[in-house]
C-alpha cells in the first residue's frame, strides 16, 4: 500500500519540476511602444486599408510617401519611401488574416548604430459597439540612447498613422458593402 502511494507522490512532484521549468522558461514580452487609437469603423474596413500599400500616403497623413511590396508570400521585403525622400527597408514577418493583425521588422542594413533589433507589430481589436482598436506595439533591442531615438521617431509615425487614419475614417464609410455574389 505504502509502494503505491510513493510512487505516485513521486510522479506528481516529476510532473511539477516539469511545468514549473516550463512556465521559467516562459516570459511575457515588454513591449518599448504600445499605441493605440479607437476608430468608428469596422474591424473589416479597417484591415482592408491597414494591409493596401497604396494606402500608405493617405493613412499616414503623408508622411509616408509610399510603400512597395517585394513580394506577396511570407516574409517579404518592402520598401517604405517617407515624404522626406528617406526610405527605409523592412520585412513583413507576419500577416496574419484571421486575427486582422501584422508584423514587419526592420532589414538588419537599416538598423540604426547600436540597435539589434526594430521590430512593430500592428493589431486590430473590434469592439462591440461597432468601433475598433488599432494598436502598434514596438519591440526594441540595443543600447538605451538608441532605444530612445528610435522610439521617438517611430512615435512621430505612429503619430501621423493616427491623424491619417482618423481623418480617412471621418469620411469614409463605417464598414465595407458586401459585393454582390453572381
């Protein structure tokens, strides 16, 4: 009786050492940006421009003068040209249809002195009052200084992406019209 009872105390305490090296190795992620803006538009029209790089230049509020895809299938480069001619290089890790959401990182030739890595994702979230949240969140890796800057110009982006969309929202339509099947 006593054999069995042991053996499983020392089966239950083995399953415990396992998930607690499980949930050690685990870690949240501590985003350097996390901004949001909450639209009056549907979570559906929302994405449909989110993902258009023609779209760039209106949903930026021109800062953005253009943005072209170097490809359609997972991961791909883009080229992002700002209204100041500056142009920077990245590449699309991630997008993601089913949960409205994307991912880009900034190509390692483009990485600012002392940063490893740039990296933005973009979510979507519908609220139930037929409005939704865009939010950016940045992850940064490298020295303090250049976390810094590089979070302020990123800000300053997100900045107009906010104004950009806002105002194209305004007056735009609140969803998309479904098409008309033939």
């Amino acid at each position: 009786m006593q054999k069995p009872f042991i053996l499983c105390l020392l089966f239950l305490l083995a399953m415990f050492g396992t998930s607690y090296a499980q949930m050690g190795a685990a870690r949240t992620v501590a985003w350097d940006i996390d901004e949001k803006l909450t639209i009056a538009a549907d979570r559906d029209a929302i994405w449909t421009v989110l993902k258009n790089p023609e779209m760039a230049a209106k949903l930026s509020n021109g800062y953005v003068q253009s943005v072209e895809n170097q490809g359609n299938e997972l991961p791909f480069s883009r080229k992002t040209t700002f209204k100041d001619g500056s142009i920077r290089n990245d590449e699309v890790t991630q997008q993601e249809e089913q949960h409205r959401f994307l991912v880009y990182h900034f190509q390692d030739d483009q990485l600012p002195k002392d940063l490893k890595l740039v990296q933005v994702a973009i979510f979507t979230e519908e609220l139930a009052d037929g409005k939704t949240v865009l939010t950016w969140k940045g992850l940064l890796e490298g020295k303090k200084e250049a976390k810094e800057l590089m979070m302020q110009t990123l800000k300053k982006e997100i900045d107009q992406y906010k104004i950009g969309f806002t105002n194209y929202f305004k007056s735009k339509p609140k969803s998309i019209p479904a098409t008309k099947m033939q």
